[in-house]
C-alpha cells in the first residue's frame, strides 16, 4: 500500500495534517491511521484562541461551532499566596455580545476559545479529513516501524500489512509510536512530575454563564495539588485533579479517594456538583514534561504531543498540537515543490516546535514555583529558584521566562507561547505580589542596535506557502522583518523620541488596511518595542528636556488579569 503521506494517529494533530495536506494539495494520497474507533474519550479539552484561525483555514470552524460547545472567555483562578479568586480573560466578559449560535469566526470570537468534549471534536476533525479526500482507518494500529538508519521504509500493521510512503507522519500522543521505535531521546526539561486524576460529571452547575454560551474555566489551588473545573456542554463537565506523583504514592489511597476527598475538600467545586452525578470512570495519567530531542528526519515528522508535553494548567496541549501540525503540513507541501532547502524546512519547523514546547513548560514551573500552597512542591519550588537564580519579584520573573526570546514565532505579538506580553508580566506581578515595570517608561528616546546580528531567513506561513522572511539573529533570539516588528524598526529609523514614535506609528496603523482598532494596535506595537528593548534588539535613553509617556500593566488596554470580588459566588 503505497502513499504519498502516512500519517499515524487521528487526533487533532493527524486530522491537522491531513486536511490541510489535502486543501492545499488534493492530489496528494494521504492515510490516517487511527487505533481506536470514534468516537472516543480523552483528556485535554481546554483551548486556546489562537485554534480558531487554523479551524477556520481547515474548513471546518463552521461544522465545530455548530456542535455548540461552551464558548471560552478565559478561566477563573485560586493560585498562589492569596486565597482570592482572580481572572484571566481573553475578552474582559462584560465586553463579550450575545449572539445567536452558530456565529462566524470574526470580531469577538477571534478572541475567545472553545471548551471540547473530545470524543465530539476529534470525531468531527476526522470526519473532516476523511470528507477532504483522506483515507481514514479507524480501529487499525501500527505494530511496528521498519527503519533503515533514520529513514523509514513502512509502517507494519496489526494485521501484518506493510504500508510505505513518502513521508511519514507520528501524531500518536503520548505513545509516540513512530519516536519510541527510532529510539529517539527525550529531554525532561522540569522536575515537576505529577500525575492527573479526572471523571466526568452530568448535570454540574458552571461557575458562571456569560452572555450565549460563553463560561470560564475553574483552577483552583489545595494545599497538595489544584482542581480543574471545564464545562463541556450543557449538561456535561470534566472535572480534574492535578498532584504529585510522589504524594499519590505515600497517601496509600486509590485514584478514587485521592480524588473524590479532593473534591470534597474544594468547596466551590462541591457547590458546584451539589445536584451533578459522576459517570463513575474515574481515569488517571501521568503528566510529566518532555521534549523530543529530534522532531524531524530524512522522510519523517513527529506532529502533537509526540514532540512533546507541558503540564496542563496553561491549557496549551492542543493549541501545541494544532500549530505543529498546521507547520508539518506546510512543510511537506514545500518539500515536495523542491523550492526550499530541505535542511532549512526541517530545522526551521524542530526549532519552532521545541521552542514552544519548552516556553509552556518554563512558564507553568513559573507557576508552580509561585503557589506556597503546594505544601509537597516546596522542595521543588526552592531547588527551581536556586537553580535559576530566580528571586520571584514580577522582574525577575518576567526576564527568566523570556530566555529563548519574548517575539512569537508567527510575528503577530511579542509574547511567551501563546500569551501576550501584557498577560506574561500580569501573571508574574499577581503571583509575586510585586508589581511589574515596563522598561519603556524608564526611558524617552529610542534606537534600534543590531551590533554583532546576522541576517537571517525566517519562515512565514501563507495559505499552504512557506515564504522566507527576511530578518535579524543574535544569541539565540530571532528579530523577524515582519508585522509589528517591522513597523517598530521603521518608526525608530525615523524618529528617536518616544512621543514622536508613537505619533508615527499612530498615522502609520490608521493607513494599515485591516487595522480596526488603532488604540489596541497601538497597545501592541507598545509591547512589542518593550520586547525588542528586553531581548536588547533596542537601546533607550533619557532626555530630560523630552517629554515620557507612561504605560501601565496591560499597556493602554484593559488588560487580561483582575481580581473578581463576584466570581467568590457561585452563579445559579
């Protein structure tokens, strides 16, 4: 059985692949291998905003939308030193519109998220690939990998059938079948190893109904571990718990009472399930963080959570999955037009994907790091300080996180994974309770420094395209010729102070075509000189005859983190 493509694993990163694969390409032959027969259960339901766009380029936003899931404005958080509750919102929720579903992917729900029953959503996705022209077979698991050094020859399946491609694709989670069998290493890029217990529960209140369908996810900190709380429909939810390997060990209990005594010790979440009943199955996996240390080879990609894993409680595992998967299928759509270095495809894409990966996980040890609650991590938290030399002010903090660079990688924000700029020094002032600078307030005169760069080609991701983008490199960090970047390097080769910048800047964004919304477009071109003047790719100075602006946490907008007085209710 001969394919142009063989991809293994029908989750979202298989269905990612295949159907973009197809859309840009239909002539390609492409073969979705899935072990289990949907619809199935699985964990991960919790998303990020940035899925919408490539559902929408997938073609199939309209048919997940209309599956009506709990529309994600952001989550509700207990964490750190304070028992408060507090927010971090995609869209501040009294800015979020009722509006009859299903609803297009444009204004507001660009911004926002979905809340998935996975057995749905991976069904619907797989569908999709089958309906773009992909041979998906369900229920047919690959027995092993015939290799010949570190390219792949086929793929040999349960029933003893050979299978051979062009190129393969390993999009099986966490069993990494097609990884495991090249003996590809992992790097364990955090101590943290915890383990999740969850079930899921008909008939649970959500916490709070903000306008049509729109909700917001519950984390909550014990003293051993936290509670996830995400609405999955109207009647259905996932409940969670999240604690340490090494205290499930000593409690003695089973995965039943670890986590139906943890529920009964949150009080929010027993309000919350007052009326609610369990499905019964309570599962349990281990979440510990890893990243492949090779994610690409001669005819082969690593694709989702193959590549490799972040704790759970930024939500970014599918978003991980969804990206890579979106870059693998440009990748192998531009290694068969023969019109790019193969090397530079391959590299650009491991690089990427690692980088991402690794940002999650050093941000959610940030967390971690930050919770005094977690009585079983303070060992943890004290040898990640020490190790790190992080001495948990909001500075600290926000510096330690940006190693490996504050620019995203798609050149749309300046910001970590898939949070802004705004949100990553918002986080780290709530959680040290110290409040966080913006270095562009200490300065009045600006001045690009490109000493000891080199030019450099980064990837730009169009419509099935891989097109080169010219830009800067430097100690590891990138500084792409690209969107906002772009814009910052032009307004400072024209202007030195701050106001006139941003003067500039104004009158440039109101000509951009598709520029909506000059004020958050100026937030962002605020947050992305903040981080080329971190990462060092600008110089400021002090002229005191020239006037300052000031920005605050959330430069100029209403910003993503606040407290909430009212969400302590639970909403009836």
């Amino acid at each position: 059985m001969n394919y142009d493509v063989a991809i293994i694993g029908g989750g979202p990163a298989g269905s990612t692949v295949g159907t973009l694969l197809r859309k840009y390409n239909p002539s390609l032959n492409c073969l979705i291998l899935e072990r289990e027969t949907f619809p199935r259960e699985h964990v991960g339901e919790s998303q990020l905003p940035r899925i919408g766009q490539i559902l929408d380029e997938m073609g199939v936003w309209e048919k997940v939308e209309a599956a009506n899931f709990p529309i994600k404005i952001g989550a509700t958080y207990r964490w750190g030193a304070s028992p408060k509750l507090w927010d971090f919102e995609f869209l501040p929720a009294d800015k979020f519109v009722d509006e009859e579903r299903p609803a297009a992917l444009v204004g507001q729900r660009r911004l926002t998220a979905f809340q998935v029953d996975r057995a749905v959503y991976d069904k619907i996705l797989l569908d999709h690939a089958a309906s773009m022209g992909c041979e998906v077979r369900e229920g047919t698991g690959v027995k092993a990998i015939e290799s010949s050094g570190d390219e792949v020859t086929a793929l040999v399946l349960a029933d003893g059938e050979r299978v051979t491609a062009r190129h393969y694709v390993d999009a099986s989670g966490g069993a990494g079948i097609l990884r495991r069998s090249l003996n590809v290493e992992v790097d364990i890029p955090s101590s943290l190893q915890n383990i999740a217990f969850w079930d899921y529960w008909e008939n649970a209140e959500w916490a709070v109904h903000i306008g049509v369908g729109g909700t917001k996810v519950q984390v909550l900190s014990l003293g051993y571990g936290w509670i996830w709380f995400i609405p999955l429909g109207p009647t259905r939810t996932s409940i969670g718990l999240i604690v340490p390997a090494e205290y499930y060990k000593k409690s003695g209990l089973t995965p039943e009472e670890v986590y139906h005594r943890a529920i009964q010790e949150e009080p929010r979440v027993r309000s919350l399930i007052e009326n609610a009943t369990p499905e019964g199955e309570v599962r349990r996996t281990r979440d510990w963080s890893f990243v492949a240390k090779q994610m690409v080879g001669p005819n082969w990609f690593l694709a989702g959570e193959s590549c490799g894993f972040a704790d759970p409680i930024l939500a970014a595992g599918m978003t991980l999955a969804h990206v890579g998967a979106q870059e693998v299928a440009y990748t192998i759509l531009e290694l068969d037009r023969g019109e790019h270095d193969p090397e530079w495809l391959r590299s650009r894409y491991e690089e990427a994907q690692s980088k991402r990966i690794r940002q999650h996980v050093r941000f959610a040890d940030f967390w971690y790091s930050a919770n005094g609650q977690f009585t079983e991590l303070k060992e943890f938290c004290a040898s990640l300080a020490s190790e790190e030399g992080l001495e948990l002010s909001a500075d600290a903090a926000f510096l330690w996180l940006g190693t490996g660079g504050f620019l995203n990688d798609k050149f749309a924000t300046a910001g970590l994974g898939e949070y802004s700029l705004g949100a990553v020094k918002g986080v780290a002032e709530l959680l040290t309770q110290t409040p966080a600078t913006w270095q562009i307030n200490r300065y009045n005169e600006f001045q690009m420094n490109l000493v000891g760069a080199t030019e450099e080609e980064f990837p730009m991701f169009v419509q099935g395209r891989i097109v080169k983008q010219r830009g800067y490199a430097r100690a590891g960090k990138c500084l792409p010729y690209a969107g906002m970047c772009k814009l910052v390097i032009a307004c400072l080769a024209r202007e030195r102070r701050m106001d006139r910048i941003f003067e500039y800047a104004r009158a440039s964004l109101q000509r951009t075509p598709g520029v909506d919304d000059t004020r958050a477009a100026l937030a962002e071109f605020a947050t992305t000189l903040e981080a080329l003047l971190t990462e060092g790719w600008v110089k400021g100075k002090v002229d005191k005859k020239a006037p300052f602006l000031s920005f605050g946490r959330a430069v100029g907008t209403e910003g993503p983190i606040k407290y909430n007085e009212s969400s302590a209710e639970v909403a009836r």
